[in-house]
C-alpha cells in the first residue's frame, strides 16, 4: 500500500462545475499536507497547504483535511479551462527533513 | 525573481552511458531536493540537501546514482550506467530552509535508449 494514495482520473468536467479532487494517506503521524498543480511538461506549482484538521480557502480553492478518516480533499469552485492539470497530493511524511510523499496525481479536464 | 532552474530540459542517451543533470535552485535557499517521476505517476523521492551535505539520500535506488552539491548553490545527479528504466523526468525543488513550502523547476526529461 503506497503511504499516500490519489485516483488516477481522469476526470472530465464542463466548465464552471464544482470540481473535488481527494486523497487518503496511511500514516496518522502525518501533519502538513499539500496540493501541488502540474501542467504538462511543467514541474509542480503549490497551491494550497495545510496543517492537521480544517479547511483552508484561497479564492477558488479549497482544502480539507479530516485526520480522523486519513482524508484529504480539494475543492475547486467555478472550474475554469486552465484548471485542466494534474493535481498532486502530498505530504511531508513523518520525517523531518521536508521531504515529500507524493499521490499518483489526477489529471483534470474542464471542457468549455 | 528567477525560479529552479535545471539544465538540460531534455537528455537522450544510450544504455550503459553517464549522464549529468543539473539544477540552480533559487537564491539563497538552503534546502535543495532532487525527484524523479515516471510517466502518469506523482514524484518519487531522491535525495536532501541542507548546504553542502546530504541530509537524506534514502530515496536513491542504487548505487549508480549519485548527487552533489559543493557549494550549496548548484547541485549536480549523476547517473552511472544508465538503464532503460532510469527514463523518467527528474525534478529538482528547492525551499529556504528545509522546510514544506518546496519551488520545483521545470524538470529534466531523461530518455535511456
């Protein structure tokens, strides 16, 4: 069982759709969790990090940890063409070293 | 201000050659790490630096890799003897100080033949 886990998509939706992107993770010693956007042919971009349970909302963008169920989610609202990425969950593990633990990535397509 | 940056954006080489790929991390940034995605998967793990030393090289398959950093700026992958199974993207990020908040660069798209 990979420690961080992600389905793989794709996922198709029309454009201005409400859009939920999720991951389940392992080890309960996690902590930080992030969501990394990668276009093709790009490297990852931060969008969103959080800190154990809660949300956390920045403008379109929404992020959800439960650790009580090891789940964590993205929300994007009034989902736009360039929206169309893979979208990378990670953790920064148990570790201290900041070293990140990757989900396989699901790829997204808002159609216009 | 510039981001990482890593040189060559593409490597194609033969099976059993070296190669060397090359990151410039952001300025000033203490922490560097090295990735490597294969196709349709997120980033694997390679190797940390903080300043000049590894702090972390778990995350190299074999011996024929290898990474350094000598300055505590540019770092340098080496792989000796490539494989047909080393094909993968290499990323490179860097943070100021080790921490969560990691700057990836475009990537390295390595192609063993």
């Amino acid at each position: 069982q990979k420690e961080v886990e992600q389905d793989p998509g794709p996922l198709s939706v029309p454009e201005g759709a409400i859009v939920s992107l999720n991951c389940t993770y392992s080890n309960s010693a996690f902590q930080y969790f992030m969501w990394y956007r990668q276009y093709s042919r790009k490297g990852p971009e931060l969008l969103m990090y959080t800190y154990s349970s809660g949300n956390k909302e920045d403008g379109r963008f929404t992020a959800q940890v439960d650790k009580s169920s090891k789940y964590i989610s993205l929300f994007i609202r009034d989902s736009q063409p360039s929206d169309s990425a893979t979208y990378l969950c990670a953790s920064d593990g148990s570790s201290n070293t900041g070293k990140l633990i990757f989900g396989q990535g699901t790829t997204l397509q808002v159609k216009p | 201000g510039a981001g990482v940056s890593q040189t060559p954006s593409n490597k194609v080489t033969e099976k059993g050659k070296y190669v060397e790929l090359r990151c410039d991390p952001i300025s000033g940034h203490t922490a560097l790490y090295w990735y490597r995605q294969s196709l349709g998967q997120g980033p694997e793990f390679l190797i940390y630096f903080q300043g000049t030393g590894a702090a972390d090289d778990s995350g190299l398959p074999n011996d024929r890799f290898f990474a350094v950093r000598p300055e505590g700026s540019v770092s340098t992958l080496k792989i000796q003897r490539t494989e047909r199974g080393d094909s993968a993207v290499y990323l490179c990020a860097s943070s100021p100080s080790g921490g969560e908040t990691q700057y990836f660069g475009p990537g390295t798209r390595l192609l063993v033949l």
